[in-house]
C-alpha cells in the first residue's frame, strides 16, 4: 500500500514540474532560421516560433497578421534587422524585448547579417544576459552554453581567414552574393549568377557560360547552390562535369545541423573548391 501511495505521489511531483515548466515557459519570436538555430544553441526549455520558414524567401517574406499578433505578445523577438518590415516590429514593441542583429541600424547593402559573425556575438551575449534574468534557475546552464558558442564562433572566424592561404581565390554560386560577411578579410571573392544582394534580375546566358569556361579550368570542378529557384541552372553545369554542391544560406534549403555546425559545413566545402588541401 505504501509502494502505490509513493508512486502516485512520484507521478503526481512529476506532472507538477512538467506542467509548471511549460506554463512558465518564455515565448521567443525569431525571424528565420539562422536566428532560431543561433538562439538554440544557447537557451532551452522555451516557446521558440519562427516566423519564416524555409519555403520561402528572407528578401520577400512579410508576416501574416497571426505572426503580427504573435510579435506583439511575445516575451521576447529577435530580428535580423534588414527585413523590410523591421521598422514597424520596434514600433509594435517599444516597451517590451527586442534583439536585433541589426542593433537598430536601418540601412545594409549586404542584409544577410546573419553571417557577420561580430553582430551574432553580440546578440548571443544580450540573449544570454537576458535569458538568465527571465530564467535564474537555470543561470549557469545559459552562460556556460553562451560561452561555448563564442568560442566556437571565435573558432569559426579564424578558419575562415586561413582561406587567403588556398590555391584559388573565387567561388563560383548558383544564385546571388550571400557569404561577404564571411568572407570579409579572407580574399575570396563570391562569382554569382546575380550580382545583387537582393536578388534581382535573371541571369544571363553570357554569365552562365562564362563560369562554366572558368571552372572547367579547374582540377576540382565545383560550383554552388544556394537557392531552390537557381536549381535550374543545375543542369548545364553538371552536363560539363560540374559538381553541383549546396550551401547553406540561412534558410531557402533546410540542412540538417546547428548554427556553428552549418557555419563549418559551408566552410569544409569552400575549402574543398578552392583546393585548400
């Protein structure tokens, strides 16, 4: 009798915290998914909605006026900054937690800040101070886990300078400029089909033709992917022995992984073409 009642009383402790746990749950509205794998890495135990998804597309993408409704009540939202709508979501919550890649800068040639690994540091150390705040029981978890991913992204940064050292100095994508930030200080240059950062335009058949001719040239035949709607490319390059090999730009293709973990796929495959080895 006395093993059932101490079961019960165990079952009936454990639903408390479970519940407790997700009706204290912080709710965290991210813009896409570079910056929901960024805030993964650090925090857990929290309501993390994304407001786009990898169908569509970081230059066009607008929220639906539920997703509004859900930037006006979330505990906490975090941006790029260079979204189109940026503007009204610090209107919407002037009184209430935004973090923004951006830091309330308004104007970007190159948008795609999720690559500026300057900017994440400093995001993922407000997030990290304010989580701790909002959740203190679980303090050290978030400092600890922030720590490790400044470091890893200290990491990252280093590594992706050492490609000044490698044999050829241009990669070659199927789409338009998206890693400068990345590639800031490395002396690799991004070759696009477009040369925009917002992706305007078509390519013309000149420029197609033009890169095959280049990588053809080369020991390690490589061109990249970066977008679903460039895949019609595809074909004209792989019909040259052409490897076709995708990046991760942030959110158009979902590949599996974490943020610094997608940070050295793209790296390991830079390496690859540029014949770093």
């Amino acid at each position: 009798m006395k093993k059932i009642k101490f079961f019960w009383i165990f079952i009936i402790f454990g639903l408390i915290l479970f519940f407790k746990s997700h009706l204290y749950a912080l709710e965290i509205v991210v813009s896409n998914q570079a910056l929901e794998k960024i805030v993964k890495e650090i925090i857990s135990g929290h309501k993390i909605y994304q407001l786009q998804s990898e169908k569509e597309d970081f230059h066009f993408y607008e929220p639906t006026l539920y997703q509004w409704q859900k930037i006006k009540t979330a505990d906490l939202v975090i941006i790029v900054g260079s979204e189109a709508w940026a503007k009204r979501v610090y209107e919407l919550r002037k009184n209430k937690e935004t973090i923004s890649l951006a830091r309330g800068e308004t104007k970007f040639l190159d948008p795609h800040l999720w690559f500026d690994l300057e900017r994440v540091k400093i995001l993922a150390k407000e997030l990290s101070e304010y989580i701790s705040k909002k959740d203190p029981s679980k303090k050290e978890l978030y400092r600890t886990r922030a720590f490790l991913f400044l470091k890893s992204i200290e990491n990252i940064q280093k590594n992706y300078q050492k490609l000044r050292f490698c044999k050829y100095k241009e990669i070659y994508i199927l789409g338009h400029p998206v890693f400068g930030y990345l590639l800031k200080n490395s002396g690799i240059k991004e070759i696009t089909l477009l040369k925009g950062y917002h992706k305007e335009g078509e390519a013309s058949i000149k420029t197609v033709s033009e890169m095959i001719e280049r990588l053809k040239s080369r020991k390690r035949k490589i061109v990249f992917l970066t977008d679903p709607e460039f895949e019609r490319y595809k074909k004209f390059f792989e019909k040259e022995g052409i490897k076709v090999i995708k990046l991760w730009s942030g959110g158009t293709y979902y590949i599996p992984g974490s943020y610094t973990e997608l940070l050295k796929y793209n790296l390991k495959n830079i390496e690859l073409a540029l014949e770093c080895n």
